[in-house]
C-alpha cells in the first residue's frame, strides 16, 4: 500500500509540473494528450487505492 502511495504521489507531482508549465505558456490543459494521459494514470492509481483501502477496511469488519 505504500509503495502504491509512493507512486501515486510521484505521478501527481508530474501532473503538477507539467501543469504549471502548460498554464505558463498559455496552452489548455484540456487540449493537450500528454496532460490528459498523465491525468488519466493518476485517476487510474487513485481508483486502486481507494479499492485496496476498501477491500483492507471489509477484512478488518
């Protein structure tokens, strides 16, 4: 589960940056593939820790 955090923290930090650089040239972070996948990749990881916590807190029950 840490390691899984670990990555998804990474990850966002690269949404973040490439962000910020896009909003700095003026571009639409709708209208760029790269922004879009990365978004993708962390909504992908976000969704497996939120299961994994939900799968964790049923075999504590």
């Amino acid at each position: 589960m840490n390691e899984l955090l670990s990555e998804l923290e990474k990850e966002r930090r690269k949404l973040n940056l490439l962000g910020e650089e896009l909003m700095k040239q003026s571009i639409s972070l709708s209208c760029n593939q790269e922004f879009q996948e990365q978004s993708q990749k962390v909504d992908q990881l976000v969704a497996r820790y939120h299961h994994m916590k939900a799968k964790r807190k049923q075999q504590v029950r």
